[in-house]
C-alpha cells in the first residue's frame, strides 16, 4: 500500500479545471491501487502563511529560546513536512496564475523546502533527502505554455522537487482553456487521457 498526498492550489471551489483534474487523478488511481490512502491538503481553504522571521525563528533558533509564536510557526512547518515524508506519491494540482503558480503553492513549498529536513548540505553541494518517490503535477492554463519561454511552472517545479530528492516528476498540462470551446474541448481530453495512463 502506498500513500498519496493531493495539494490543492485554485483559488476557486467552484468551476476550477485542476480540481476537476485532480477528481479524475482520485478516481482513476482508486481504480488501479484501491488500497492507497490519498490524503488531500487544500491550500484555498487551509492557507499556509508566507515565509516570515517566526517561521525562520522556530527552524533556526535553540528549542528554548522559542517563542510562541514561534513555537506554533514550527509546529505547522512540522505538519506539512511530515505529511510529504510519509507519501510515496506526490500529487501537485496547479492552475497557472500570471505564468507561475499560486502563491499559496510557493508557501507550501517554503514550510517543506528545508534544510536539514527534506535536503542537507554536502561539502559538494546541497542534497535531496526525498529520493524514491513519484510527483505529478496537474496544471490548468488559459493559453497554451508547454515548452515556451513563458512557461515558468514547470521549469520552478522541476528545480523545486528536484532539489529535495524527488526527481521522478510527471506534468499533465490542460492548456488553452481559455482560447475557446474547441481549445478547451482538446485541453481536457488530452490531459485526461494522460490522467488514465500514469494511473
């Protein structure tokens, strides 16, 4: 049995494409590996504070020296690691917002991006820790981005999960949603078409 850990990023509840994408991704990996436990952390609806001096406080300072507020900044970081060192699978929905992805998603990554943690430094350079595990990353994109210069998703994502270890990463891009019915018709065949395959 492996675990499965689900980040949501849209803003919206309502008519997002990669919470529907991501609903397909859970369906069709029940079907293949009904005995996974997938957890989801929704990002919208629990969101993860920015990096701040509280949060570098309870990683850097001695246990004693803590604030509450620091305390609890450190707790929270603790929550979200935890959750990612557990799973096998790692599953990343992320509409693109301004060429990128959402803010709340850079914020997750900040709390678990850590050093000591999820990577360490080496006398030649910094390693991941997070190595034999699996992400897939599902993103909605109004125009069509795959492989441009504009494309600053993929690229940062890759380098990201890369950096903590985890190098086996899978994009799944629906791309031209906003280009028309036709556009968003073929955007959302193909990437669930995709969704099937990788399941």
């Amino acid at each position: 049995m492996s675990k499965v850990l689900v980040i949501e990023s849209s803003a919206r509840q309502q008519g997002s494409i990669s919470r529907q994408l991501t609903d397909d991704f859970i369906v069709q990996w029940k079907k293949v590996h009904p005995a996974d436990e997938i957890a989801v952390r929704d990002l919208a609806q629990q969101p993860v504070p920015h990096l701040d001096e509280t949060l570098l406080g309870g990683w850097m300072k001695p246990a004693d020296q803590h604030t509450d507020a620091e305390k609890a900044a450190l707790a929270r970081s603790n929550i979200l690691t935890d959750e990612l060192l557990s799973a096998d699978v790692l599953v990343l929905a992320a509409p693109m917002y301004n060429f990128a992805i959402p803010s709340t998603l850079k914020s997750w990554l900040d709390h678990v991006l850590r050093a000591g943690v999820t990577f360490k430094y080496t006398e030649t350079g910094p390693q991941g820790l997070l190595t034999g595990k699996r992400a897939y990353v599902l993103t909605a994109r109004g125009g069509i981005y795959a492989g441009s210069t504009l494309d600053h998703q993929e690229p940062y994502l890759r380098q990201a999960l890369g950096f903590i270890g985890i190098h086996d990463v899978s994009f799944i891009h629906a791309e031209g949603l906003n280009l028309g019915a036709e556009f968003l018709e073929k955007g959302l065949a193909q990437a669930k078409t995709q969704l099937a395959e990788v399941a």
